[in-house]
C-alpha cells in the first residue's frame, strides 16, 4: 500500500514538473518569435476593430471579402487625407520645438525670479543647459531611430502584408481561430476553447474601441485648452495626448510634461493653468469617460496592468507597451476560466 503511495506521488510529482517545463519551454519559443507573435497580436487586434463593420456589410448581403477591400480602402484614403493634412504643421512644430528647447528653458528660468537664483547657486541652469544640448544634439538621431524602426517595422513590405493579409483571413474566416483550436485540441475541449477566445476577442475589441474614443476625446479637449491658453504647439501635445492614452497610468503624465514645461517658458501663470487644464481632463476622463467609455472592458488589477507595461515595454518598446493591456485583458479571460474551473472541482 505504502509503494502505491509513493508511485502516485512519484507519478503526481513527475507530471507537474514536466509540465512546468513545458510551459517554461513554450513561454521561451514565444520569446524567440516575438516578432512574429507581435504581427500576429497587431492583426488580431485589426481584425477586432474591422469585424463589427463587416459584420453589418455582411447583413446587407455584402460578400465578407469584398466589404474587407472597401475598408481597407476607406481606412487607407482617411489615414491618407489625415496624414496629408497633419504631417506639414506636424513636422513643423516638431522641428521648432526641438530648436528651442533651450531657449524656453531660459525664458522659463528667467521668468521665475527666484528660482533662477537657487538654480544658479546650485549649478542646476548649467547642468540643465547641458542637458538640453545633449537632447537637442540627440533627438535627430533618436527621432531618426524610432521612425527606421517604425518604418522598418510596419513600412517592410513582407511585414505589412502578412498583417493586411493576417486580418483579411481573420475576418473573412470569421472561423478560423475556432477552425485553428479545433485542430491542436481534443475533441472534449474544443468547444470550451473556442468559447474562451471568443470572450477574449470580444473584451480586445471592447479595449480598443474604448482607447480609440478616449484618444480621440482627450485629444480633441486638450487642443482646445491649449489654443484657448494660446500655449504654443497645441497640435503636437495634443496628438501627443491621444496617443499617449492607449498607455494607462503613465501616459497621461508624461503627456502634462512637455505642455506645462512650454507653458511655464511662456509666463509661470500659463504654466498653473496648463497643469489645472490637464488635471481636470484627467479627473473628468477617470470619473466620466471611463466608466461610460470602457465600461469595464478590461476589469484589471492596476498592479497587474502596470506590471504588463513594464514587461510589454521591456519586449518590444513602445509598441510593446501598447499591446501590453490587450494582451494581459485576453491571458485574464484564460486565468480566470481556470480559477472558475478549479473551484469547480473542488
């Protein structure tokens, strides 16, 4: 009795290690081919945000591939027409800005007396001037290195269209993740699986449509508050704003830094008023838009949500950070079935 015992516990213990280095080796293959689980990740999320739409071209008997081209072309002419008409004031204001940091800086500095005695008594104005030099002499570079990267990341002809064609295949096979767990599961679990990844998808497209209004939102009144405080570009920090929105928790903040830092170099008064202009955004955007927008789409814990940043940013930059909470919201779905599960049988 007491060597059955043991060969159970043999057995029980053997199973559970061999399956901790499974997960290890495949969370370890993902790794390699992140690149690739990436692209994988952006069309999953496109193919969210297109469905809805093809959904109802569908319903006025509109083949599924043929209403896919259509977006594809009234999203590309829009992006176009948008781009065509932002890019010029863009890189305008952008380029006038990064001439001028220093300049502001000293105006800043200059405008609040006393702070200009304490940072010259302290070195803090030679130091800071240093560093906007280095910033200056290393923004072309560093501008130069995120655009290559961009561009050689969605500008790669390869790259593009195996996204395009990656959503196409999404969305015209409205099945083909069911199609895909069908084929790598046992029979017993395919129904439960598809299930799974049909409420993930859901919640990513809940995600993305909620990021994509407020964006927008908090873009549009940002713009608006800074042309009415006459702070000068408006059109970069509030563009920088909507997009630092698909960040939650940091974003925000880092977007307020270069907008009360400018405001500040244009009188101290501007600068508070900046700063109250972004602090109310935030509290209306926490307190209103967020729970009417996002309507609890995501439903993460903030330790969680912050931890998926750093470790989507850590993975693959920017870009990283954006599919941070995507991701983490789909894996949630999975861990909590699990839960759900275990309670079940105990």
């Amino acid at each position: 009795m007491a060597i059955d015992k043991q060969k159970v516990m043999f057995d029980v213990s053997l199973g559970a290690i061999l399956k901790v280095v499974a997960v290890i080796l495949a969370l370890f293959f993902l790794y390699l081919v992140r690149d690739i689980v990436v692209i994988f990740i952006v069309a999953l999320i496109l193919a969210t945000l297109i469905s809805p739409l093809s959904d109802w071209f569908a319903k006025k008997r509109i083949p599924r591939a043929l209403a896919v081209l259509l977006i594809y072309i009234v999203l590309i002419g829009v992006l176009s027409m948008v781009l065509t008409l932002l890019i010029p004031p863009l890189v305008e204001q952008s380029g006038q800005l990064i001439q001028k940091l220093s300049v502001y800086w000293d105006d800043m500095v200059s405008r609040v007396s006393a702070l200009k005695d304490l940072a010259v008594t302290q070195g803090w104005v030679g130091d800071a001037q240093d560093g906007l030099k280095s910033l200056q002499a290393g923004l072309p570079k560093a501008l130069s290195g995120i655009f290559s990267t961009l561009s050689g990341f969605f500008g790669g002809i390869v790259t593009f269209i195996l996204i395009l064609v990656l959503t196409f295949y999404m969305v015209v096979e409205g099945d083909a993740l069911k199609k895909f767990f069908k084929s790598i599961a046992p029979e017993r679990y395919q129904p439960h699986l598809v299930g799974l990844m049909t409420r993930a998808q859901h919640k990513i497209g809940l995600w993305l449509r909620g990021a994509l209004t407020l964006g927008l939102i908090v873009g549009i009144f940002v713009y608006i508050g800074l042309t009415i405080l006459g702070v000068k570009y408006a059109l970069v920090l509030a563009i920088l704003a909507g997009l630092l929105e698909l960040i939650p928790y940091f974003g925000p903040p880092i977007a307020a830094v270069p907008a009360v830092f400018l405001a500040f170099s244009q009188a101290p008064i501007k600068g508070f008023l900046v700063l109250a202009l972004y602090v109310i955004i935030q509290q209306l955007e926490n307190n209103i838009l967020v729970p009417k927008v996002m309507q609890k789409a995501v439903g993460l814990n903030p330790v969680v949500s912050i931890l998926s940043l750093g470790i989507g940013f850590k993975l693959a930059g920017f870009l990283g950070a954006i599919l941070a909470i995507p991701v983490a919201t789909a894996v949630g779905v999975f861990v909590m079935d699990f839960i759900e599960l275990r309670k079940r049988k105990i």
